[in-house]
C-alpha cells in the first residue's frame, strides 16, 4: 500500500483521540512523524516498511511501540509514558542494527520496563565490537532476546546487555544457530565481573548442550545472587505477526542423563542455590 507522508500527517491531526496507529508493509513515506501534544495515541506499530529511514515521535501518552525493519535513524522527543518496546531486526545482516542495539538503543529508550529485541548477527561480515558500555536503562525490568547467529559465535557479550539494565528482574533468550563460522565473527565482548542484583528469573528457549550455552548460563548463575528459577527449554518462542509469542514444544524431551550432565556441569556455577527447571 502507498501512503505518504501528509496523508499520515492528516490523518493524525484529524484523529486527535486515536489510541492505536498500525502501519504494516506500506511504501511512500520515508520520514514518519507523529508528534502533537494532544495525542491519546497508546500504540504505535511499524512493520516492514522500507522505505522508512527516519522516525521522529511526540507522543505524550504513548505506552507501547513496535518495530519491524530495518536500522533507522529514531528521534523520540516526548515519551514519558513508554514502557514497553519490541524491536525486531531479524532480516537484516549489516551490523547497524547491532551497534544500535549494543549503542544508542538505551539512550533512545531509556524509560523501558519491558524490552524484546530480536537480531541477527549471521552474516555479519566483520565482527562487531563495542567500545564502550552504553549509558543503563533505568526502569528495565524485564528483557526477551533472540539471536540469530553462528554456532560456535561467543555469546558473552549478551551479558552487556544485562550490565546496562541494573534493575533487571528477568531475562529470556532464545539462540537460533546455524552453521560454524569459519573465522571470529559477531559480536566480540570479553563480560565484566558486574553482579546482576535484581535478577531473579532466567529462561532459555532452543537450549543445546553448547560449550558457549552452558558457559553463558554459569556466568548467569555465578553473578546474580538473588535467581530464583533458571529454565531450559528445548522448545522455541514463535511470533506471529501482530499476535503474542508463543510457545512451541519441542519434539523430544529431555533425558534424565541430560538434565543430570546439565545440572552437573552448573552445580560449581550455582553457588545461589538457584532452582534449575526443564521444559520440552
């Protein structure tokens, strides 16, 4: 569908009392604006429109913002009342998204509670690495991450993300590997030695007996001293467009020698006394 940019301009300054604003596979526009101090808008939803480069919101009463596509540039002037974000770059492989999401993203939201993210560092052709730890959300207490990447990638750097969301309470992560990489790739993070205080809920979706998995879950249960619950689920979160995740079981559940070699491997890591849980 085309539509430009004064016909959403229009539209906006006729609909003062409009609480939802879906824009989905549409052409034409390349800057979208939405701003009016009047706006009861609520949520916003972008997705899969290319040909967008630039967003610019003022929305005081905005609470919710979707966004499927490609790395833009953001400028989000007056949203005090945003606390749930879902950020989906699964489609794009030139590294922006990734120094966005590892940079600028905790600047441009800093007021989240509750962050979904989804990248993709597959084919990245050179490795991405972050100078500096970005400024820390303030509010993020919950934080949903898929990764598409390689698998014999370090995951280590997910453990930055932790770093800048000190209030965090839980974290999900789904990895989804492919093939290995024949020369270091993704993202190169060596993980501080930062405890993660307020954490009290971890799950894995996809989980594998991975050295680097494994690896990633001891860090988690070394540095958060307050973990109630660490999950391991074979199965996979699915997204459907404009629905809620859901969850999808794997075919086979996990042995008891795998539980019990999954346990083992973590009982040196889980000096917390953190509850370990299996799921197919």
């Amino acid at each position: 569908m085309h539509i430009s940019e004064d016909m959403i301009q229009t539209l906006i300054e006729n609909c003062p009392n409009l609480e939802c604003f879906r824009l989905r596979l549409c052409s034409g526009a390349r800057h979208l604006k939405i701003a009016s101090p009047h706006l009861q808008l609520r949520e916003i939803m972008v997705k899969s429109c290319l040909q967008i480069t630039h967003m610019e919101l003022f929305a005081p009463k905005l609470q919710q913002f979707t966004y499927r596509g490609p790395c833009i540039s953001m400028v989000l002037s007056s949203v005090p009342l945003m606390e749930h974000a879902c950020l989906d770059y699964e489609g794009r492989r030139d590294g922006e998204s990734v120094k966005y999401i590892l940079g600028k993203l905790s600047q441009d939201f800093s007021l989240l509670t509750s962050l979904s993210i989804v990248l993709n560092t597959y084919r990245l052709k050179n490795p991405v690495i972050p100078e500096v730890v970005p400024t820390p959300f303030k509010n993020l207490k919950s934080l949903t991450l898929g990764a598409i990447m390689h698998c014999n990638d370090d995951i280590g750097w997910v453990t930055m993300l932790l770093e800048v969301a000190p209030v965090l309470e839980s974290f999900q992560i789904e990895l989804l590997t492919n093939e290995k990489r024949e020369h270091p790739g993704g993202v190169l993070w060596e993980p501080s030695d930062n405890a993660h205080r307020h954490l009290r809920q971890v799950k894995f979706y996809r989980f594998r007996m991975r050295q680097a998995d494994v690896a990633l879950a001891g860090l988690l249960l070394a540095r958060a001293p307050l973990l109630q619950t660490m999950t391991f689920s074979r199965g996979s979160v699915h997204r459907s467009p404009g629905q809620t995740a859901q969850y999808v079981e794997a075919a086979a559940d996990w042995t008891a020698e795998q539980r019990s070699a999954i346990t083992r491997r973590l009982e040196t890591c889980n000096a917390f006394g953190a509850r370990l849980e299996f799921r197919s």
